[in-house]
C-alpha cells in the first residue's frame, strides 16, 4: 500500500488537470461524432463508451505517470516541490530520485505497450516526445512561451488520444474538418489561458529559474494579459459552435468568474483555486460539441 499511495501520489495534482478533463474530452468527442462529420455508423453506442470509460481513464492515466515522475524527479523540481507541494513523493522522502527514475524508465514500456494493444499509439509517442523536451531540455523553464505551447500540445495529444480509445480505432484528424478545426482551437485556448496555473506557484518558479509568464511580465500585467483570451474564447467557442444562447451562459458566466478572480484575488490559496476554476471552464467548452450534436437529432 505504500508504494501504491506513493504511484498515486506523483498525479494527485493532475487529476483535476489532466485525467478528468481529458477523459471527458474523450467521451464527450466520441458520443458528438456526427457533429464533427464523422459516419454515424463510426460513433459507438452510450452503451460502449460506458464500457470504455474506465479503459480511457486508464490510458490518460498510464501516460501521465512515467512524464509527472520524469518531471518530479529532478534536483530543480524537487526544491520547488519542497515549498510547493511538499506532499509529493521525493520531497516527502517516500522515494529517492534514483528510485523515481528506475519507475519512471519502467513505466515507459508499458505507456506504449497499452496504447499499442488499446488505442491512443501515435498521442502516447507523441507525449514521451514532449516530454522529453518539456523536461529533459528545459521547455517548461526557458520560455514561458515554450512552456505553454507544450503544456498547450500535451493537453491536445492526451485529448486525441481519449478520444480514440472511446471509439475504439484508429482515426485521421486531418479527414474531418471540424474536428482538426476544433482541436487546433483548444490547442489555442490552452495555449493563451494555461499560465493560469503559474499564478499561485511563483514563489516555487522563482526558485527554479523557471521563466514562466507572471515572472516575465510581473504579477498584475499578466493577470491583464491573461482575462482577455478568457473573454475571447469564452464567447468565442459558443459562437464556432452556432451554441444556442443558454449555451454561452455557462461559459461566459465562469469566464468572467475567473477573470474577477485573476485580477482581484491574488492569494496563493486563491490563485489555486481559480486554477481549479479553469479546469472546469475548459470541461464545459468541451461540451459545446454535444450541445451541437443534440440540437442535430
């Protein structure tokens, strides 16, 4: 029980991240099908995604694992882990980094053997490539640039990835428009919206040299910077998706609930949870898509 608290541990704090929202991406992409032009005969039942569910989870899962140990591990990520997130495995002394990076080497194998047998090959190598770019050269600290595109990029190889394991096969973006369309969008969203996470952890960043955008452009212009895209796409995706108007009520009214927050509430406390926040706003514009595909029926 140790080791396995110790396995559940490196991904606690992306489950709200990564593992929920991108497993809900997955299913809600693969029931909405016909919306992005996809044969009906292609969508799988509510019956087969129920079943695949738990399989989905576990994809997102086993392929966040080896890159959140990767990214633990190290000597920068371990001190600012220790002010940060002391809970976390290393700086709790439950495992040395020698220890995390024999997992981690371990861990690998079998991510790709999984999506070998499942679904979700391409996305898994994918994520081991950036990755090894987002920790192994330093893609998450030099550029706050490069580290949103990443973050942007992984988010979308965990989303496709989702998504093919519901439908169980294999698929080509590039054959359906508006699905290609609506992936580079969330990629965008990701990428103008996701330093959202970085307001509450300065204090660490700071420590590890990180350049990430509140360290760049300082505290209050970035909280600026950032409650424009929140209001662009907020409006935005309802309006791609030709949304009913009750369907930009719930993105428009959290939108403006995290710009408030990013601007007025600056606590650490406060910043996390307006990141938790954003987790949530992201989930409902991934639901845009089936309120397409009811108002098809």
């Amino acid at each position: 029980m140790f080791h396995l608290k110790s396995i559940w541990l490196f991904t606690f704090s992306d489950l709200k991240t990564i593992v929920v929202p991108e497993t809900a991406f997955g299913i809600i992409t693969a029931i909405s099908a016909p919306a992005f032009g996809i044969p009906v005969s292609a969508a799988p039942s509510y019956s087969s995604v129920l079943r695949r569910t738990p399989i989905v989870i576990f994809w997102v899962w086993v392929n966040l694992l080896p890159m959140t140990i990767d990214n633990q591990r190290r000597p920068s990520s371990i001190l600012e882990d220790g002010l940060n997130k002391p809970w976390r495995p290393i700086p709790s002394n439950r495992l040395t980094p020698r220890q995390a990076k024999s997992l981690m080497l371990a861990l690998y194998p079998i991510a790709v053997l999984t999506s070998l047998v499942i679904g979700g090959f391409r996305p898994c190598l994918s994520l081991i490539f950036l990755g090894c770019w987002y920790n192994d050269f330093g893609g998450s600290d030099v550029s706050w640039i490069s580290r949103n595109f990443l973050n942007a990029c992984g988010f979308v190889c965990y989303a496709a990835g989702a998504t093919e394991v519901t439908l169980g096969s294999h698929f080509e973006i590039s054959q359906y428009g508006y699905l290609l369309q609506w992936f580079l969008i969330i990629w965008a969203v990701i990428f103008t919206t996701v330093q959202t996470q970085d307001m509450g952890d300065q204090a660490g960043d700071v420590l590890r040299g990180r350049k990430t955008l509140p360290l760049v452009f300082g505290d209050s212009r970035s909280r600026i910077i950032t409650c424009f895209p929140i209001a662009f796409w907020s409006y935005g995706c309802p309006w791609y998706w030709q949304s009913p108007v009750l369907a930009y009520l719930p993105c428009l009214t959290l939108g403006v609930i995290i710009m408030l927050r990013t601007s007025t509430r600056r606590s650490v406390e406060d910043d996390n949870a307006t990141w938790k926040l954003w987790n949530f706003w992201l989930v409902i514009l991934y639901n845009l898509p089936l309120m397409k595909y009811m108002s098809m029926e």
